[in-house]
C-alpha cells in the first residue's frame, strides 16, 4: 500500500488514494503508531463520488472513524491538484458531515494554502461539567463533529492531558466530544490548545479552531464577519465567523514524505 504523509499546521495524517480496507480500523492503530508505525494522527482515503468531487473518509489513531477533519480536507485538496487528478482551483469534496467547498492558493503552480467552507456552526449556550471534583464550564459546538470549548485565562497552563481525556470520555458525550482550551488574546487574535476525539493532544485541530471562534463569536469575544487568527501549538489559521454562522477557514497544507507498506 503506498501512501503520502501530509499535515496541516502539525497535524499529520497518511493519505491513501483508493478503497477503504475491512481490517482499517487496525491499521489506522499500527501505521498511526509514532513509534513502531509511520507515525500520525490517524489515516484519511481519497476516493471517487457521486455529487462531488472527490470524497474523502478520516479514521483517527485509535481506529475509530471521524466525521470531518478541517486539516485534513486541506491537505486532500493539495493532493489531488499537486499529483494531477484535477487542474480545477475550486473544489467540492464529500465528507461524512456533508459537502464542504475549496478554494485553492497556488504558488510557484503547487498548493500553498486552501480556504474551506466549513458549513454552520452550531453553538449552544454554556454548559456545566462535573468533572474529576472540578467544575467545568464549556461552549458546546457542531461544526460536522462534536466540540467542547472551554474559554481560560492562560492557554499554556490548560490542563489538556489531565482533563481532556476525562472529557472526551465524560458520560455527558456518548459518542466522545473534542476539547478545545481557548484564551482571548484580542477581539482578533484567539490561542488554543486541543485534545481531539480518538487522537488524543495534536499539534492542530481546522474543526476545533472553527468551534472556536464560533463560540468566541457567541461570546461577544469576537466579532462577526472579521478574520480572526488562531494560534496553535503548529502554527496560525484564519477563521471568519458569518453573521448566520457559516465558517470560512484558511490555512497551509504541506507534503512530508511518500512511503509503502509491506504486509499490512
């Protein structure tokens, strides 16, 4: 099996263009492995579809399938314009959590960066967690995937490792939730650190940093209709927040190597 080793902003998936295997689940665990395997946040297909472009489905380090990954589809746009499936700059790519459209920034005739229609984000109103004897206040968002975001006063300092887990795995989300751990650093500027569902810490989470802002909009911490950089643990993203809620994110989407697998 040959595959393609890419991120976005440090978050690192191995890109197969074909079939999803029966025995992914397993895979996805053994080559994600840093360790003992290839090394990444989990495994993302590429194949045909019927009302887009191309479809793509994400499987994350722990074999479990996720609906939508913002760094990921990123990446899925380079790949298929730099390794010439498409000469098209604007694509449509299906997801598990639906259509999502891509612009694609070309330099030097390869994809630098890809701006994605995220879709709406559905932000609810604060939330009360118990959890571990601690009291937890959280933004519950929908942006194709669950999100719990938890505004703090030093995103450094966020207990991601100690309370993220227990929150992912909190009877309140059955299916599990992805933590994000925000500080304000200006009505434009927000810091974030995350622990994602089936992935544990990353570098970066698109979905996340979209969640994000939608609830940093809600907040009244940020303004509509403005772009705002998120930074994270990888490096910054641009997030626009509509005034019904639609989500626009810009960001880079890089190669690292090319392999193959033998006895998969």
């Amino acid at each position: 099996m040959k595959f393609t080793k890419m991120h976005g902003l440090g978050n690192d998936y191995l890109y197969v263009c074909g079939d999803v295997p029966e025995n992914i689940a397993a895979l996805s665990i053994k080559l994600s492995e840093r360790h003992f395997g290839a090394g990444s946040d989990g495994m993302i297909y590429i194949g045909p579809s019927k009302i887009a472009d191309f479809s793509m489905r994400i499987f994350n380090a722990d074999g479990s399938e996720a609906k939508m990954c913002g760094n990921g589809i990123r990446c899925v746009g380079k790949y298929v314009y730099d390794k010439g499936y498409t000469d098209k700059t604007t694509l449509h790519i299906e997801t598990k959590s639906g259509v999502k459209t891509l612009r694609l920034h070309l330099r030097s005739g390869v994809v630098d960066r890809v701006t994605v229609s995220m879709g709406s984000a559905e932000v609810a109103a604060e939330q009360v967690l118990d959890v571990a004897g601690e009291t937890v206040k959280y933004i519950p968002v929908s942006v194709g995937n669950p999100h719990a975001v938890i505004f703090c006063d030093d995103a450094e300092a966020a207990p991601v490792t100690a309370l993220g887990p227990q929150i992912e795995h909190h009877p309140a989300f059955p299916g599990g939730v992805n933590v994000e751990f925000v500080q304000v650093l200006s009505p434009r500027e927000l810091r974030m650190r995350v622990w994602e569902r089936g992935s544990g810490v990353t570098m970066a989470c698109g979905t996340g940093a979209c969640a994000s802002t939608a609830a940093a909009v809600r907040q009244c911490l940020c303004m509509p209709d403005t772009p705002i950089t998120v930074r994270l643990d990888g490096g910054a993203l641009e997030i626009t927040v509509a005034p019904g809620g639609e989500v626009t994110m810009t960001g880079p989407a890089a190669f690292v190597y090319e392999g193959e697998t033998i006895g998969c």
